[in-house]
C-alpha cells in the first residue's frame, strides 16, 4: 500500500531553498532548547551563548524544554542572526538573505513590533500588507477615512538583477500615517517584495520628508494555511517609547487579522481570475504572477 505524502509537509524547493525567520533573537532562552513548526517540519534551535545560535531538525536526542549541550546536536541547520531574527532553510540556500539598508543608519529605531499567528496562508497574509485599498474600511481614522479611498495609480516592476517585485509612486491620504504623524497627509509608499513570505513597506517619514521609514513583515509558514508573522520596524522617531511604538503597529495589524482568517479558500489562488480583481489590484495580481513564475507551491492554490 503506498503512503500518501504528508500535506502539510513543504517539499516545494521553491520555498525549501530560502532563508525563513524562527523567532525573534531577543527571545531565545540562552542553554535552553525549543521547538516550532517550520513549513510541516518540527525544528528545534537553542542559543549556546549571547548570540550564539543553532538550530536543526528536532530529534530525541536534544529534548525541548531542557538545557542541552552543543555536542548533542550532530546535524545542523545553517542559520543566519539577521534584523532582529534567527533565520534557517530546511533546503540549500542560494547566497545571503536581502539587505535592508535602512537598518545600519545609526538614528533609526529597529523594532520588533510583534510576532502574531494567523490562520491563513503566508502569501495570503503577504498580499494583504500589499493592499492599500483596504485602508478606509479595515483602518478607518488611521491608515484611511472616508470619503478618501481612491488609489491613485501607481507602477509595478520587477528589479532586472535582483527579481524581486516593487510597487512605486503610490499615493494614499492618511489620517495617522505614523506614531509621529501631526495630522493627516498624502503619504508616499513603495513596496517592495524580495521573498516570497516577506514583504518591506517604505513610507514618508513625518519627521523628514526626504527619508522613508520602514515596515517589515517576515513570515514564517507554521502549516500551508498556518502562519506567524513578524513585524520589523525601523522608523524615524525621537519622540515615542518602544513600547508606544510597538502598540501602534499591533493594534494596525489586531484589524487585520480577522479579515485574513475569514478569507476562503485559506491558501492564495495564483490564477488572477480565482477572485475578480480591481484595476487597485495591479500589484496583488502582479505577486501572483510572481509567484508562479518562482515555482512557488506552498500555500497557493497553482494555476491549472
């Protein structure tokens, strides 16, 4: 009798391949081993001192919960210590992860906002943050208000080198664009997606018009229609505590995710015709068709 593959299970090396982020570095226990669900897999990681990191595929021999010597640990996972984020493959990574520039300026905040989970598919919740025509209804007095809902049309590109997918030119009026916003104003965005489970969000600082603060949503596929998603910051401002800071952006993403567990089917559809767009849609229907052009599998719904 054959036995059937095992759903949940990522075998997609579209996805295998890539760098994805654990958990937040500021909260791993040193000496202590722990677990979490990784595209199907169980993978344990542990901080052998401050940072100092391993992770591998969990195994017996290294049990959760406990401290546990290095030595134990015969087969490891390649990491990575990068924004705030222990990283791993399941796969072989090809080259580094992507650079975040914005993050090394010595007078940014770099924040981690929150981790969240989420009953739906990382590409679903990574189109969501792409969406600015939500931002009257589901953030209405802060990303948005009526009657200010058009989307003024923008530009979508792939980057030549790179591949990765950007949105540019987009306009939205804003009634709180920021926790240093003054009042309401049209704000400017590009998007920019360098991984299929992580998108970067850059805005016009209300403290400095001439720079863009930055908004990060790092994903990590628990299960294809489960997900924890990682809000990165690094912002431009001298004024609010973290912890003010870090409010702001749960209560932002606290509205969206029930519109994202309410979604069906959970898993994205790549076929643009799956879910009757809007010209507003330009860049939802572009990462789908990115997405498919990389071969991505996992938590999609292919075209046929």
């Amino acid at each position: 009798m054959k036995l059937l593959a095992n759903p949940e299970v990522c075998t997609n090396a579209a996805i295998l391949d890539l760098w994805h982020p654990l958990v937040p570095t500021s909260e791993i226990q040193v000496g202590v081993v722990r677990e979490l669900s990784l595209l199907g897999q169980a993978v344990s990681y542990l901080s052998t001192s401050p940072d100092i990191y391993r992770a591998w595929r969990t195994d017996p021999a290294t049990p959760v919960g406990t401290a546990s010597e290095p030595t134990s640990v015969t087969e490891g996972l390649p990491i990575l210590d990068r924004y705030g984020y222990l990283w791993t493959s399941l796969g072989v990574p090809n080259g580094d992860l992507f650079d975040i520039p914005e993050y090394d300026e010595p007078d940014r905040r770099n924040i981690h906002a929150a981790t969240i989970g989420v009953h739906c598919s990382a590409p679903r919740a990574i189109e969501n943050f792409l969406d600015m025509g939500h931002f009257p209804y589901v953030h209405t007095g802060v990303l948005g208000i009526e009657p200010h809902t058009e989307v003024v049309d923008y530009n979508v590109h792939i980057d030549a080198e790179t591949n990765e997918l950007w949105a540019t030119e987009c306009l939205f009026f804003q009634p709180m664009s920021a926790t240093t916003s003054t009042g309401g104003a049209m704000v400017g965005y590009t998007y920019r997606v360098p991984h299929p489970y992580c998108t970067l969000l850059y805005k016009t600082s209300p403290l400095d018009e001439s720079r863009m603060d930055v908004i990060g949503l790092f994903v990590r596929s628990v299960a294809p229609d489960r997900i924890e998603a990682h809000m990165i910051l690094s912002v431009i401002d001298d004024s609010n505590t973290d912890s003010f800071i870090r409010r702001f952006q749960q209560s932002i993403f606290a509205q969206d995710k029930p519109i994202l567990e309410n979604q069906n089917p959970k898993l994205l559809p790549l076929d643009p015709r799956a879910e009757t767009p809007i010209r507003s849609d330009r860049l939802a229907i572009a990462y789908r068709r990115w997405l498919s052009d990389l071969g991505v599998t996992y938590g999609v719904i292919p075209e046929d």
